[in-house]
C-alpha cells in the first residue's frame, strides 16, 4: 500500500486549513531562521552600541534656556533665604531667664556661676564664644566664634545659653 501525503488524505476544506497552517508555519521558520535572527541581533547591537555613544539626546535651545533660568533661580533663592546678616547684639540666658543683652560692639569678658561651676564667656568686636567652661565635654567651647545672626552655643550642664541677634531672624530648617 502506497504512502499518502499528509495533505492528500485530507478533504478539501481540511486540505485548505493545513495549506493556511503551513504558509504560517513557513513564515514564522523564516522570521526565526538563522541568517534572520543574526541580522536582528547585529542590528541591535549596533543601536545599543550607539545608544552607550550616546547616553543623553543632544539639548537644545529651549533646554539651555530652562537650565539658565533655573541656575538663577537657585542663587536669588540663596541670596534671598540663606545669607545671614551680621550680629549686633547677644543674649546670654541662665537657666530659664535672660542673664544680659549685649551690644556686640565691644571687647570684654564675662565670668558667669552656674550649677557646675565658672563659665567665662570672650565678647570681641562682633563674635563671641565660651573660652572656658567646667563641664566635662566641651562642647561649647567647642563650638567656636558665633558671628552670625541666629547662632547659638549652649552649655546645658551649666545652664548658659548664648544666642546672637540681628536686625532679622535667619533662616533655618525649624521655620517651616
């Protein structure tokens, strides 16, 4: 007995069917062939390859523009919001009370009793700071010259706060 075809066996209307299967099957072995897929992929080696070329698309004038008016905005928001003025007056507080407002225009020091001990505080044309302090960690010694408006130095084993004043508030992160 003969062999039949696979499409002859069928009927017609199958026959059409399978002929519709096979034209899919034979375009989608051509896509995935391997001549076709190499092509593909050198070809997406290539647009990849100048995509890491080329990682951003190039500016253009309205992006200088953009760019331009935003650098300005940031330095007239830094002048505006962040430069603090100068000091002119100090106000030393013991414990819950103000000890003193002082002009800062001066060259004097001051020595205060708290619980622990001596504080000498240095007031020197503008600046000033705690020079000596009897607790343990020195931080407000440690602190340094305060010249600028809204800075402070506190000494909490002792109780002494300095805090320095200007004509205006400065800006910091608690004014939110």
């Amino acid at each position: 007995m003969r062999r039949r075809s696979f499409f002859s066996s069928l009927s017609s209307r199958s026959g059409l069917y399978a002929r519709r299967h096979l034209g899919r099957v034979r375009s989608l072995r051509q896509r995935f062939s391997r001549p076709a897929f190499t092509r593909r992929a050198a070809s997406m080696r290539a647009a990849l390859s100048a995509a890491r070329a080329h990682p951003f698309p190039r500016l253009l004038a309205g992006d200088w523009l953009t760019l331009l008016a935003s650098l300005l905005l940031v330095v007239l928001l830094f002048q505006a919001l962040w430069q603090s003025q100068g000091a002119s007056k100090l106000r030393i507080r013991q414990g819950d009370t103000v000890y003193a407002t002082l002009s800062l225009d001066q060259k004097r020091t001051l020595h205060l009793h708290g619980p622990q001990g001596e504080t000498e505080i240095v007031i020197d044309h503008g600046r000033v700071r705690f020079l000596r302090a009897p607790c343990n960690s020195q931080y407000c010694v440690h602190q340094g010259w305060l010249t600028r408006a809204g800075q402070v130095a506190i000494c909490l084993p002792n109780q002494i706060s300095l805090e320095l004043l200007g004509k205006r508030k400065s800006y910091d992160s608690l004014n939110y």
